[in-house]
C-alpha cells in the first residue's frame, strides 16, 4: 500500500459495555513487508490474529497470539528458509495512550495494525539459523577460500610466539595508532 496507512479498525463497543467478559477476536491481516535484517514476512503475507479482547474501565485488553511464516537467510550457510513467528501478546488501548507502552482507544473503535505489527517486528529473528547444528557453507561451493586453507593447521594458541611476523601482510590504517604506543617491559 503506496502513501496509504494501514489500519483494521475494530468497533469495540460491545467490549467496553461488558467489562470483564473475555470477547475473542480472529482475523487475518495482510501488511507490507516487515523486515529485521535477513528476517521478514513479506508483503501481502497472512498474519493471522486470535485474540481476546476485555474491558477494564476505559480500556481494552488484548491478550492472545499472533502468527506468520517469514522467509530468512541463514547466518551460517546464507540458504534461504521460512520460519514460523509466533508472538504472544497482552497490550492495552485506552483513549489517553502512553506514548510506547499503550495503544489509541478512539471513539469505540481499536486500530490491530500497529498492534500486530509490532509483535511480529519483535518476534522475527535477529540472527536466523536453518537449523541448530547449521554446519555453515559448502567448502566446495568457495573454492578458493577451501585452497588457501588447505596443508595450514590453525595455531590452537593464538597469542603463542611460534606464529611468524608478516610484514608483508597490508595493515588496517584503523590500528596505525597502536604502532605509536610504547610499552614498559
């Protein structure tokens, strides 16, 4: 949706009238792409709501769950993969909202987009993994990388002194300050 906002309004009406009695509410939404770094549920995608809604004076509880499928790219291996994203949610609307803690209550009626947009932002993970035991990329598919490590054993001692100096190895100029530094021995 291009220039235009996003809302699903719900009347609340009859919850407000009935404090205290729990009124379910599931619904299904389609939004642009919510994304967090290689995490994202792609535009249109449904993200399902099952919620219960609840008066408590003024306000309107919402207590229940949201659900999408994101696609991901693996930290380790870079595959592509869907995720479920499952957010558990208890937040409240009322008509004087604080500003990142509360929800807008205006006129008997909820605005679920913000709602449900934050939850699944939060529930979408920072650094996907395919699988637990993601072994990382093929050897064979970075062919040279697999080459120039091949015949190296890796030192298991990296402060160790049997490492030699490479000199000829190009300097990062964000350290150049360290050359400066004298210490006491």
């Amino acid at each position: 949706m291009t220039g235009q906002r996003e809302s699903i309004l719900i009347s609340v009406a009859q919850v407000l009238r009935r404090a205290g009695v729990q009124h379910p509410l599931q619904r299904t939404a389609r939004l642009a792409e919510l994304r967090v770094g290689d995490a994202a549920v792609p535009a249109d995608t449904e993200i399902e709501m099952d919620l219960l809604l609840e008066a408590t004076g003024t306000a309107v509880v919402a207590t229940g769950t949201v659900r999408a499928v994101a696609t991901c790219a693996c930290r380790r291996c870079l595959e592509p993969f869907e995720q479920p994203v499952v957010a558990s949610i208890r937040e409240i609307f009322e008509p004087r909202p604080t500003e990142g803690e509360t929800y807008p209550l205006v006129s008997e009626h909820i605005d679920v987009v913000p709602l449900v947009r934050d939850a699944v932002l939060l529930a979408l993970p920072l650094a996907p993994l395919c699988r637990a035991d993601c072994p990382g990329p093929a050897p064979e598919r970075f062919s040279a990388v697999a080459e120039s490590s091949q015949g190296e054993a890796p030192d298991p001692d990296p402060t160790s002194e049997s490492q030699p100096e490479r000199d000829d190895a190009p300097r990062d100029p964000r350290w150049a300050a360290l050359d400066q530094l004298k210490l006491d021995r």
